[in-house]
C-alpha cells in the first residue's frame, strides 16, 4: 500500500524513519521491457522523484532508482527472459 505517513503512523506502535536520512526498504518492481524501465523512471523524474543510483544496463537486464519524493528508494528492472531461460541449471 502506498499511504501518507499520518495514515501509516496508525499501522505500527514503532517510530516511522525518516527516508530523506535513513533507508528503511528498497522497493522493487519489474518491468517487461527496457523502454518501460525507462518511461517509470522519466515518469517518477518528472513527478518530484530524483535520480538514485547509476542505471545499470547489460545485455540480459536494464535497472534505474530513483528517490520518490519522500525520499524512498525505488528499483526499476528488466531481465530478459530468454537469457534467463538459457542459463545452465545450477547444481
């Protein structure tokens, strides 16, 4: 769920951390391709959000961050599914 922080103060009896100064989670979401990983990102960009960690981009997989404008790190990324299908069964 995404809640304000007053309405996610009713949730729990502990004191909430302050994302601008503390990570408390990363959250990650999967996209279907590298196109999408980037529009999320530019989108976010464009919402208040500020660019985390440099994007990582190799041939199975594309990932950007950003910071949400509570200061939450989001991870946005792609696998290609192919690529993962053709990795050799680890014993």
């Amino acid at each position: 769920m995404l809640l304000t922080r007053e309405r996610f103060k009713g949730f729990t009896k502990k004191v909430l951390a302050d994302p601008a100064r503390q990570t408390e989670a990363i959250l990650a979401v999967s996209a279907d391709s590298r196109a999408a990983v980037d529009e999320l990102v530019d989108t976010a960009l464009e919402a208040g959000g500020s660019a985390a960690n440099d994007p990582m981009d190799m041939d199975i997989m594309h990932s950007r961050s950003f910071y949400d404008p509570d200061g939450h790190l989001w991870e946005v990324m792609w696998m290609d599914p192919a690529a993962l299908e053709a990795q050799p069964a680890s014993a």
